[in-house]
C-alpha cells in the first residue's frame, strides 16, 4: 500500500482543512488508517483512526469534538476534517495503514505516507 496525504496549509486559527489520504496498491479497503501529527521536537501521536469499514472510529482526547475522520473506499481515500484549529494543532500530520484494528501505537502500523504541514496562526 502506497499512501499519499495531502491538503495541508496555513490557516488562522479557528479555521478548518481536511486532510486526505489517498491509497494505492493492496487492496485499501482491508485496512484500519490512522492519522498521527508531529511537531518540532516532539514524538509522532496518534490524532485519529478508523476501522476497515468506516463503522468504528477512535480520535485523540485533544480532538475530539473538532475533527472528523472518514473514508471512502470507492476513492481509496481516508479523509480528517479539522474544525477549530488551534495553534497547538500545527504539526506535520501523517496516515499510515495497518492490516489490524486501529491502534493508538504507530509502531503496529506498517505503511505510512509523506506527511503533510499543517501551520495554525494566531
């Protein structure tokens, strides 16, 4: 599975982007797709996820409420809408697949894409 996120930008905090993550390769649609973010200095953490069927969804205390993760299987694309950004927000946000149930660990997921920045201005 090659993984491509994308949708990343500035934006004013208080405002929203949606990420995407697009799939390519096995069959996308047989894995759970975390979202982690990373800032400057600080270990990669787990933001949000969801299961192979878009019926179960896990998201990190600090978004919940705020943001939105989806997925679209007919586009091979999983998707996390972020309302209310805040500057604590702003860091480099990946999707990684994982053959198994959506874990908060990054270590139990075995493709990851590029990463995209997302920077929140005050």
């Amino acid at each position: 599975v090659q993984l491509q996120a994308s949708g990343g930008g500035l934006v004013l905090a208080g405002g929203s982007l949606r990420l995407s993550c697009a799939a390519s390769g096995r069959t996308f649609s047989s894995y759970g797709v975390g979202w982690f973010r990373q800032a400057p200095g600080k270990e990669r953490v787990f933001v949000a996820g969801i299961g192979i069927s878009g019926g179960s969804t896990k998201y990190a205390d600090s978004v919940k409420g705020r943001f939105t993760i989806s997925r679209d299987n007919a586009k091979n694309t999983v998707y996390l809408q972020m309302n209310d950004l805040k500057l604590e927000d702003m860091a480099v946000y990946y999707c990684a697949a994982t053959p198994g149930d959506v874990s908060t660990t990054p270590i139990w997921y075995d493709y990851w894409g590029q990463g995209t920045l997302v920077t929140v201005s005050s």
